[in-house]
C-alpha cells in the first residue's frame, strides 16, 4: 500500500487497556500450552496493528511538524505510549511466569524470554516520568525542526546546512559553521534546560522503579542481554588505543591534501580542496540509480528497492519544518518499512540511500517473522545492516559520482574511521551524566570537552562556545535516545568486516549478509554476530586485527 493510502485512526484508548487487561487474566488462566500461544499469536497481531498506527503517525508529523492534526497525534502518544508500556509489562510478566514456558521457548524461542525480562523493569510508577520525558523529547525536536540560520542574505534549517559547511572555500565554510554554531548558542539556555530536565527526570524514574541510577534501567530498556556498562568501558578503550591514534593520522594527511598548517574542526568535511564528491543529480537521479543498482546487487535487494519505489516509502528531501536527521521505521501491518531523511545535494545523501535502505532491506526481509519482538534487532545489531550497506553498494558508486566515485569511496571510509572516537565520546558522556545526576550544566560541558579532546587530542574547533563543551547539543540521540550511540561504533566495526571480506569474496559475504537480514531479531546481539559470521568488538582482538587493513585499504584508493 502507497505511504499517503495507509488509513490512520487513533486508537481507542479504553479497548487497549481493556485488550492488554483481558489478555492479562487469560494468560494466567489458560489451562495449556495450546491455549497460551494462540493468544500470544493473536497478541503478535494486535501489537503490529498498534504499533503501525503509532508510526503512521510519527513519519507524518515528522514530515511536517507544523501539520497540527499529528502534532495532536504526537501529544496523544507522548502521553499514552507509557501507559501501553506498562500494560504491556503485566502481559510480559505473565508470559515470563508461565507454567507452559518450556513449550513457549519451543514455539517462539529463548531469546524471547530475555527481551521480557528486559520489559518488566516498568510499572505504573513510571507512566508520569516517561510522560514528561516524551514531552521533553518532542520540545528539543520542535528547536531543531523550526531552525532558522541566517547566513549571507538566506535563511536554512539546521538540515539544510552541510552542503555550506563543506564548500571548498575556507571563509565560506568557516562563516557557515560559525553561523551554525550561533544557532545553537542562541538556544543554550534551552537546550541546557530540557537537558537538565531530561536527566532528573529519568534518574527520579530509575529510583522509582528501584535502580540505583539511570544506567542500569536504560540498559534493561535497550534489551542488552549479553553486555554490561563495564563492557562497553572496556571497548571504548580498545577504540582509544587503535582508532584514535588512526584518525589523527587521517586528520594529517587531510591538512596535507588541503594545503592547510592550521587544521581546524570546520575542515573536518572538507575532504579535497576542489570539493568534495556530491552526487551528479538530484533526488529523482539518485532514486532511478539506486533502483538499478539493488537490481544489480541481487534479486533479493532488486524486489526489495522495487517495492519501496512502487509504494511510495520514502520521504527524503530536506524541506522547513521538516524534522533534522533520517530514520527507518516500519508499518508492520502492511509488511513496509519506510525511509525517512533529510537529502541535501551532498555526498550525506547517498550515505542516507543506502544506510537508511540497509535498515528497510533487514526489516522488509524479517516481516515474515511472527513476533514483531524479531522483525527488528536491538540498536546495536540493527545498525550492522545499514552500515554494511554502505560498503556492499561501493561497485555502483560510478553512477552516482561518475569519475569522482573514489573520492566518495575515500570520504565514506575515512569517516566511518574518523566516526568512532566521536562516537564513544558521545557514549563515555552520557555514562558521566547519568553517574552524576546533580552535575550542573556547566560542569557537564566542561566533561563533555574533557572527554572529547581524549578521544580526539587534536581537535581544534577555533570557537569559544563550542569550547565550553556545547557541541553535543546538536547531537539529538543524547536528547531522545539515552545511550544509543555506542551502537553506531559497534556496528560500523563489524561493517568494516564485511567490506574487507567483500573485497575478497562478494558472492559470500553478500550470503552472510542476507542471512543476517533475515535473522532479524531473534536473537542477541552476540548471537546475531555469530550468525552473521563476524567478530565480537567486544569480546575480541577484531579491532586490533582490521585497523592496519583499513588504514591500507584508505590510502590504496586512488583519489
């Protein structure tokens, strides 16, 4: 069904608690195994159909934050969907506590169990925290949707600036980036707000639900099963000694390449001094070329593209009042993912064609996954698919850079390198911050820049406001999405896998991949590594393993 016919309806609040509260009392008196899994089958159902609807809206209001009618709808859910959330944690508990459970592992397997688990960490106590979080996730997007820029005699959105921040021009690009930067100080005292908010609010949910502090909690939320935070402490060590090191030489070479002695953060995105690769056409050239080439790349990716085409599933161009970033996301009723960005004219845009369809390609091949817990993996496995896309589509770059491919190639390698120490900054500083509840704004930003120059000494920003330790303000996961971040690194590690195997064998590492796709999420993270055939960054050597063949592979491309 074309995204503009689905039929959207708000739901009637009084039938879904008496379905959740109904379901509820039949799963504790069901006299069999039988009787259970027919009605967690129906409940399967049931949860596709709601979850469509709350996503039907999200995509909507995204597209247009001035559309009122889904704004009302937003408001519906942000109040609402921490009620569902603790409905559906009394169905969780009585499928966890079934007398049935060996029969229900046979059916629907073990690792379901693990994700309730993970969901009976909520009550009702913590509808009203939830409630005021959403709200407060909904305000910050609202800043960054309705962004207005100023900069030589026109006025841009925040998503409407990277094709400024990368012109070849030294002065222009520093003017942008400046001009941006004003933006976001303008707003400090906002930003600093609903963030301080944001983090009581949650820290006073943890104590309500009887966590010591928020990281736990939103570990539990995340369904991290196989790893803890001391886990990831450790990893981003492993980062520290073997990509930090690794980015600084990259930063050098680019200083080298653009004639610069003073290399400062605002020529970070320029990659060459007579520009960077930005794609030949615009959307529709880009979406014409994409078709051909998942065509090309395999039946299954070919029928995949071909019905995102066919049914409208994409909303790519950066437009006012739009909301910033990109996002897949998935109307499971009617088995359609959907794409959601932001297009610019800059190479960023086929980073979106192929990251963001390297998520839609996963889910459209896991809808025939029964529970709609699989049809999707948690953050940190979901993000291998679209970064290995990324790397899996590198032979058809020519059509849409034609002779500049390999300065695509360059650019998308050496900035899923140069990513992760900025990426584990991002997570190192949320640890902090939910660890230390009562730190105040300044004393966050002075740690947000202490950590960042750690992870990357040689950053020089040349801007006072970004020096106090403000740049995480544009960075809307630390808003909206606690500690989903470290997943990007995670993932682009195991991509970077994928792309050194493919450039030996394509015909079997595009096999992995799919079969990974198909997996879905229907196991753990870790497990889902195994079945795609790749190396834990966590548990292993892999990092220290892949770096010096990247860093061969980055300087072998002929730019």
């Amino acid at each position: 069904m074309k995204f503009n016919d689905i039929p959207y309806q708000r739901p009637n609040m009084k039938e879904v608690k008496k379905y959740f509260e109904d379901l509820t009392k039949n799963l504790e008196v069901a006299n069999s195994a039988v009787e259970q899994i027919k009605l967690i089958e129906e409940f399967a159902n049931f949860k596709k159909d709601l979850n469509t609807t709350r996503e039907l809206a999200n995509a909507r209001h995204s597209i247009d934050t001035s559309d009122k009618f889904y704004e009302a709808e937003m408001d519906f859910f942000d109040e609402n969907d921490p009620i569902i959330a603790t409905l559906n944690t009394e169905v969780s508990r009585a499928i966890f506590n079934s007398k049935f459970r060996t029969e229900l592992e046979e059916r629907f397997g073990k690792h379901y169990f693990k994700l309730l688990e993970c969901k009976l960490v909520l009550n009702e106590k913590a509808i009203p925290f939830m409630q005021k979080e959403n709200a407060l996730s909904t305000k910050y997007d609202k800043i960054i949707a309705n962004s207005k820029i100023k900069f030589r005699g026109k006025e841009y959105t925040v998503s409407q600036m990277p094709p400024l921040l990368q012109n070849p021009d030294r002065e222009f690009r520093k003017e942008a980036y400046q001009a941006r930067a004003k933006f976001f100080e303008e707003h400090q005292e906002e930003f600093d707000s609903i963030y301080d908010e944001m983090v009581k609010v949650r820290t006073e949910m943890a104590k309500a639900l009887g966590y010591e502090n928020y990281v736990e909690l939103q570990y539990k939320l995340l369904n991290r099963t196989d790893y803890n935070h001391n886990d990831v402490a450790r990893y981003r060590e492993k980062v520290l000694k073997t990509l930090t090191p690794l980015a600084i030489k990259i930063k050098k070479l680019q200083a080298e390449r653009l004639g610069i002695k003073d290399f400062k953060y605002y020529d970070e995105a320029c990659d060459f001094k007579d520009g960077n690769s930005n794609p030949n056409g615009d959307v529709d050239f880009i979406v014409k070329n994409a078709q051909k080439m998942y065509r090309e790349l395999s039946p299954e990716t070919g029928k995949f593209f071909d019905f995102m085409v066919e049914n409208e599933l994409m909303d790519l161009v950066a437009k006012p009042k739009k909301r910033v970033g990109g996002f897949c996301t998935s109307f499971d009723k009617y088995k359609e993912p959907f794409i959601f960005s932001n297009f610019n004219g800059t190479k960023g845009d086929i980073d979106v064609i192929t990251h963001e369809a390297g998520h839609a390609f996963q889910c459209y091949m896991s809808q025939y996954q029964l529970l709609p817990d699989y049809i999707w993996p948690t953050y940190d496995a979901a993000e291998i698919h679209s970064m290995s896309m990324e790397f899996l589509t590198w032979p058809w770059m020519e059509l849409f850079f034609g002779e500049n491919a390999n300065k695509y190639r360059y650019s998308a390698l050496k900035g899923a390198l140069t990513f992760i120490p900025y990426g584990v900054t991002i997570d190192h500083f949320q640890h902090y911050v939910y660890e230390n509840p009562d730190a105040t704004p300044e004393e966050r930003r002075k740690k947000y820049h202490e950590l960042e120059l750690m992870y990357k000494p040689d950053l020089d920003y040349d801007n006072d406001f970004y020096n106090s330790g403000a740049f995480w303000f544009a960075q809307g996961h630390v808003f909206w999405a606690p500690f989903y971040y470290i997943d990007y690194t995670l993932a682009q590690v195991c991509a970077f896998q994928y792309l050194l195997k493919y450039l030996e064998n394509k015909e079997e590492t595009l096999k992995e991949y799919i079969t990974l796709c198909k997996a879905g999420g229907s196991e753990s993270f870790f497990k889902l590594l195994d079945i795609g055939n790749l190396k834990n960054p966590m548990t292993t050597d892999i990092l220290e393993e892949i770096v010096p063949k990247l860093e061969n592979l980055l300087n072998s491309i002929e730019i």
